[in-house]
C-alpha cells in the first residue's frame, strides 16, 4: 500500500516512517517546511511532500492507499493552533480521505479524549479537539481505526501492550512508548480486527501483533 503518514515530522511521525522502511508499504511522508525533507529521507520516506494541514493540502492524497494521521500543533501552542491543526486539520484529512477513496484511515488519538472535563485545564483544548475529531472520523464513511495511547514515554520499546475497547481505570496509568505507538499504527494498517473500532493501549503483556489480532 501507498501509506501518507501526515505529521510525519512529529515524534511519533517519525518513527512511523522509519518503521515503514523495508516493510511492503510505500511510505509517503508529508511535512510542513522544505527544511524537514532531508531527515525524513534519511529515515527512509520513500516519498516526501510539502503540504500546510491549514491550507489546501488535497494534493498529498493522489495514489494513496492509507492514511496515519499523527500532526499535531504541539505542547508549545495555545487552544487556536489545536483547534486548527489537532481538530480542522484531522476533519478535512478525512474529507479528503473520502473524496479520494482511501481504504484506511488510522488516526492518533488519546486516552482522555472520550472525557475532554476530566482532562486538565492545559490539556483541554487538545481533548476536546481529539473528541470532536475521533467523533467525525467515526460518521464518515471511510474504514477507520482509531488508537488511544495513554502519556508517551521515550522509553526503549517493549514489542507489549494490553490493548481493550474502553478505559480500565486511570487513564494517565496507560503509559506507553512513542516507538510501540508507531509500532501499532503501521501494524494496523490493513489489520481486519480493528478495523472500523477505537482501540485503548498501554505497555503491558502481550505481542504487538497478538495483542492486535486478539481484538474482536
């Protein structure tokens, strides 16, 4: 498959890119600024294209099988650049998802997304953007799979998640590392089990893989 990975120069971006390489997918990696074009073909973008989430992006979609969607605007700005990057761009990513016949769309999500008022204040924004997103993505009419990590760690990878529909607990205890993240978002790809589902994650227990193929 053609994957866009859109936000791929983001921490998580990037390592779905890399993990991407070697695989059978095509990876297409699509980032705001010309100066980021070098680093994500030395990780191993087959392609890489410059397109703005906040204009007129729909030019990154031709020939593309499936999308991962991991842009976000960051710790470092307030409520209006979530709105229009973390919200509008993931709504009009799946418009054009629609329009150009997509068969996957996998979208980075978080755990507190479901309950943006349990969210602290700083976090809210982002939550309700996250909601509102994973909401509209759901009533589309695309193949979607939608992944909520718990805080993202740096950690080394541990290949192990527990993985369950709903929030078992605190949601701030579902930590897990940016590299399994990525590990999940490219094994969803295609992957029938969560297809069309919203799926909660943590490190845990079991393979990547089994932990996947396990979901009903």
């Amino acid at each position: 498959m053609n994957i866009l990975i859109i936000g791929a120069n983001g921490q998580v971006g990037k390592k779905v890119v890399k993990q991407l390489k070697g695989t059978h997918h095509h990876s297409i990696a699509m980032v705001r600024k010309e100066n980021q074009v070098k680093e994500l073909q030395l990780l191993g973008a087959d392609k890489v294209i410059v397109e703005d989430l906040e204009k007129d992006f729909s030019h990154a979609f031709k020939d593309v099988d499936a999308v991962i969607f991991t842009a976000g605007s960051g710790g470092n700005t307030g409520a209006d650049k979530t709105m229009l990057v973390d919200l509008w761009g993931s709504i009009k990513a799946i418009n054009l998802a629609e329009q150009f016949n997509i068969k996957h769309f996998v979208q980075l999500s978080a755990t507190n997304s479901p309950n943006p008022d349990e969210e602290v204040e700083k976090m809210r924004p982002y939550a309700v953007a996250k909601h509102v997103s994973d909401f509209y993505l759901k009533q589309s009419s695309l193949d979607y799979t939608i992944i909520h990590p718990g805080p993202l760690l740096n950690d080394e990878p541990t290949g192990k998640i527990d993985v369950s529909l709903e929030v078992k607990g605190d949601p701030n205890e579902y930590l897990i590392t940016r590299e399994d993240v990525a590990n999940i978002l490219v094994q969803s790809i295609g992957n029938k089990n969560v297809k069309n589902k919203a799926i909660f994650i943590k490190n845990g227990n079991t393979f990547i893989k089994e932990a996947l193929d396990s979901i009903k």
